[in-house]
C-alpha cells in the first residue's frame, strides 16, 4: 500500500535501495546533540555548495531553533527539524529518510494522484468510491495550496514538479498532519473535501486508522484507480523491466526505460543493436524513448540507443523522448542529451532540473540512525544547446501532454497517443550558417581555425581542429572513409592531407544535417555535425567533451579558449 511506499521511499529512488532500519530513542539530549553537530558537518563541509539558496545565518538560526527544543520533541518531530533543516539546501538529491522513527504511522484511508493539472481523489475507503475521479480541493478546511506551503518546509526539492510528487506521498500520514497544524491531535476523522466537473462540493471524512486497520481494508474495504480501469495500455510500466522494445504499430517503435542502468541479462549493447536493426529496417517512421518512470542511475547506459536515435533522425525519422514527474537525476541528462540532438520531448515537466546537485553519498547519524545522502557535485548542462535557456528548474516538454484521467481509466496512455496522432513535426535538417567572427586560442596559442555559426554555436572543419590539438595532449588523427560514410578520430599527432586551416567566405551558407557517423576509435560518438560546402563540420562543445577538455566562451572578446590541461566541466 501507499503508505509502506512512503516508509520505505521518504530517501530518493537514486539512494539507498531497500529500507531503512528503525531510529533507535532519540531521547537524550547528547545523542540528538551529537546527531546535529554531524548532519551540520555534512552540509556545511562535505556538500559542495550548501548556501546556493540560502543563507549561512538562516541554517545557523535554524540549527538554534532545534538546539532550543530538541529535549521537549518526540522521535518524530525532531526527525521532522532535521529533514527541515536538511532542505534549507533546495537540493533534491541532499535529504533524509525519516519513515521509520513512525513507529505507529496513523494513516488517511484515501490516495491523491494529480491529473489534469490538479489532484485528484485517486483510492478511497470503499464508502466513497463514486468520488474516485473528483478534484481535492481540501484536507482538514485547509487548501490544497495551503496544505502545500504548510508540509513543503521537510521537503528536499528544487523545482515546483518535484515538491508536489513528494507531497503525494505524505498528504495521507496523520503525524505529518498534526506536526503542521493541518488537524489536531488524536483526532479520530479527518475531513477531504472534493469537487466534481460541475463544482459541487462534497466533505468526505476519513477514520484515522493504524497500519493493521488500514491493511485489514483489503480490496474490498479500499478501492483504488487500477481497480476501476477498463483496460490497461501496452505501455503501462513494467517495474521488472530495466528496458524493453514494443512495435506499437502505425510505424513507431517504443522504448521502455525505467532505470539508467544496465541490465545484466540483457546487455545495452546487445539490446542496442537490437533497435538500430529495427530503426534500419524500413518498417518505422518514428521511435520513442519512454523515461517518464525513469529516477536516475548512471547517464552513459544510454549512449548506445541515443546513438542509434541520432542516426535515425539525420535519415529523416522522428525521434519523442517522454518526460514527466519521475524523471530525474540521470534520467533528467539522457532527457536533456536526447533533445539536443533533436528528438521532441513530449509529456510533462520533469521532476529533476536541468542544472542540480547529485553524484551522491549515503550516511547514518551516529546517535538516531536515520540515513540520509548528500551530493558531491554541481552539474551544469548548460553546454548543451537544448539546456541553456535553463538552469536549476524542470525541463520542460516541447508538447505537453500530461496523463489524463479518463484516459487512464480507458487503458490509453495520453502522451503516447500524442505522438502517435497529434505531433507531426521532425527534425529541421536544413539550417542556414554564416561565417563566424570568434577567435580560437588551444592551450594559449591562435589558431586560424575558422568557424561557422549554426543556431548560435560553433561548428569547425574536424581536420582544422586536428590541426589546432597537434602539439596538445588531446592530438588526434582524422580519417575519412568514403564507402562507409564513416568519419574516425584516433589519438595521435594529425597528418595534413591539404585544404586545412583554409579561410572562409563571409556571408551564409547552406548547412545540412550530416548522415555521417564519427566514431572515437571504435565508439560511435554522439555530437551534431553539418555538411557544408563538401566538409564536415561538428559542433565545437561536443568535441571537447569527446576529448575530455576544457572549454570557454569570452563574450566581450569573442574568443573561444580550449585548455586541453583542464577536464571539460558539465
């Protein structure tokens, strides 16, 4: 049931796996003491930027507060002070997992879920079923914005998305309730206040029940969504699968990606092969990359199939990446990579943000034994092009198409069906670049490398850049393999065959979106490149992070400064 979920899920899915063990009694001071000095220690000293988005003096007033009435608090509510005081940072990946100091969780026999752009009564004690459908409005009298702004202070988050998908999994614990003053303590009901399409309002009252009142319900005391469906669609996600394939017929095929890790019966690389044979096969127009359910992992499991992606897009298939709610971490970068090499994001904003903290670290304090994780690092995916307008919010769908209720209760998966009916468009092949007035300096030295400009970014003659890394720890070959179409970057100092270094006519140019593939001795390499005048030209970015350099950008001067010394930064 839901509330065993939140139990064992109050740590992110990307966390620690399985449950936590039971806080042992917090009851003397020293101990809780103890717990707070090193909560402090870890997100003043090992997170690698705590004060983003706040400030020291706010933590410090909030550490004070805690000190003044650790001794009168219960197990829970200092747990609560210590969750507050860790989501002071706006770090979704930085939090503590609480459930188990709920020794004796009280529990709301009804399930929120949001729908349609507002929550909606999704299970509900058998009594009310005909409700199942009908907007919340209220919990207690007290709004829903109200109930938001109240429970959001023990939340990690840093985006709007993904404050309210952890705030569903808490609106129904009574503890958490009455630490907030959203109803009174030993209350024995609690009010739920829905309406329906044409404003009616109805108050549902709701027995606060323990864990065995609640579980002795069953499917005939309790009545949820998936009872009431008439069909469930083929894409309904399948939480025993790391990654499947589905022909969903009128010429797509669909992706299902659940967890950015590989898995060890099927590896990537098989699997991977598998989709390029059926993206080369002729039978699809469109291929979708379903990550909606996807909490994170490690980013680069997904190379492979964004390569195969890449290469069905530039042959003029259409590629969807959907997005939602529970896309985060990891998932959240393969979302990003995907757009920036052209697919269409479809669904709804993801809960991770484009900009965040993550690559994490577990750790128990010492005295409660509550577990928790902090980040290590700051990611910035702002060197892609189709990250930049954002920074630390979700990313957002180029259609939206959010899951809607009546659909689901009809078996139809809503973004789905917006692309296999309502999106027509694909990628733009056919570009316009001029030349471009920046400057180019490799580890200290000019370059005559000339650039063109193609959507605001630039794209260099790979054999120019060859030459500019020749005397660089980054050197490397360029060989061209006219029967392939294959373009293959070796380590090695570059030999010039003629034409390098050759200056550009001002003006514009037609550029078109190169079928080519490169590969980085035997990988294939993602990374936009155009076919200009005969010549390739790749996107500047997406070479350095291939070479693993460091790149900047100096507006005022309208230099490009590549250290090949410094590891690129994302």
């Amino acid at each position: 049931m839901k509330w065993k979920r939140w139990l064992a899920g109050c740590l992110s899915a990307a966390m620690l796996c399985g449950s936590l063990p039971a806080a042992g009694a917090a009851d003397a001071a020293g101990g809780r003491q103890e717990d707070l000095d090193r909560l402090m220690e870890i997100l003043t000293e090992k997170h690698p930027d705590f004060f983003t988005k706040v400030s020291e003096q706010t933590v410090l007033d909030k550490k004070a507060e805690i000190e003044r009435n650790m001794a009168q608090m219960d197990d829970f509510d200092f747990a609560v002070a210590l969750s507050e005081l860790t989501a002071l940072g706006g770090d979704s990946h930085t939090m503590l997992g609480i459930g188990q100091t709920l020794k004796e969780p009280q529990l709301l026999p009804f399930a929120p879920a949001w729908y349609d752009g507002r929550w909606t009564l999704a299970g509900t004690a058998a009594e009310y079923r005909d409700y199942i459908g009908q907007q919340i409005v209220a919990i207690a009298g007290c709004t829903m914005e109200e109930v938001q702004h109240r429970i959001a202070p023990m939340i990690s988050y840093d985006n709007e998305t993904r404050l309210r998908r952890d705030l569903g999994s808490m609106m129904y614990i009574v503890q958490i309730l009455e630490h907030y003053g959203l109803v009174e303590k030993d209350a024995e009901t609690v009010s739920v206040t829905v309406r329906d399409a044409k404003g009616r309002e109805t108050e549902l009252s709701y027995p606060v029940l323990s864990p065995a009142e609640y579980a002795a319900l069953g499917e005939q005391g309790y009545v949820s969504q998936a009872q009431l469906r008439k069909a469930v669609p083929p894409t309904e996600p399948d939480r025993n699968t790391v990654y499947k394939l589905l022909d969903l017929g009128q010429g797509t095929l669909y992706m299902q990606y659940n967890a950015c890790r590989e898995d060890p019966d099927l590896p990537m690389d098989t699997f991977a092969a598998q989709v390029t044979e059926k993206l080369e096969s002729g039978a699809y127009q469109k291929f979708v990359i379903d990550l909606r359910y996807n909490g994170g992992g490690s980013d680069g499991v997904l190379y492979p199939v964004m390569y195969a992606a890449q290469q069905f897009l530039v042959k003029g298939g259409a590629v969807y990446a959907l997005a939602g709610e529970n896309t985060f971490s990891s998932a959240l970068i393969n979302t990003v990579q995907l757009k920036d090499i052209g697919a269409t994001i479809v669904g709804a904003p993801t809960g991770g943000s484009v900009d965040h903290f993550g690559q994490i670290t577990g750790f128990t304090l010492p005295h409660s034994r509550i577990q928790g994780q902090y980040s290590n690092k700051f990611i910035d995916l702002g060197s892609y092009e189709a990250a930049s307008p954002y920074g630390i919010e979700s990313f957002p769908p180029d259609f939206a198409a959010e899951q809607r209720f009546d659909d689901y209760l009809n078996g139809v998966d809503s973004a789905v069906q917006a692309v296999l009916q309502q999106i027509p468009e694909k990628l733009v092949l056919r570009q316009t670049a001029a030349a471009s007035s920046a400057g180019l300096t490799v580890d200290g030295r000019s370059s005559s490398a000339a650039a063109y400009t193609i959507a605001g970014c630039n794209y260099f003659k790979l054999r120019d850049l060859a030459m500019a890394f020749a005397d660089t720890r980054a050197a490397f070959q360029v060989t061209w393999d006219g029967a392939a179409q294959r373009v293959t970057l070796t380590e090695g100092v570059y030999t010039p065959v003629g034409g390098e270094l050759a200056p550009l006519q001002g003006g514009t140019k037609p550029a078109v979106r190169a079928a080519t593939e490169v590969y980085m001795e035997d990988m294939p390499l993602l990374g936009k490149m155009y076919r200009i005048d005969g010549d390739h030209y790749f996107k500047l970015r997406d070479l350095c992070l291939i070479l693993g350099v460091s790149v900047a950008w100096d507006g005022e001067t309208g230099m490009i400064s590549i250290d090949t010394s410094k590891p690129y930064l994302q």
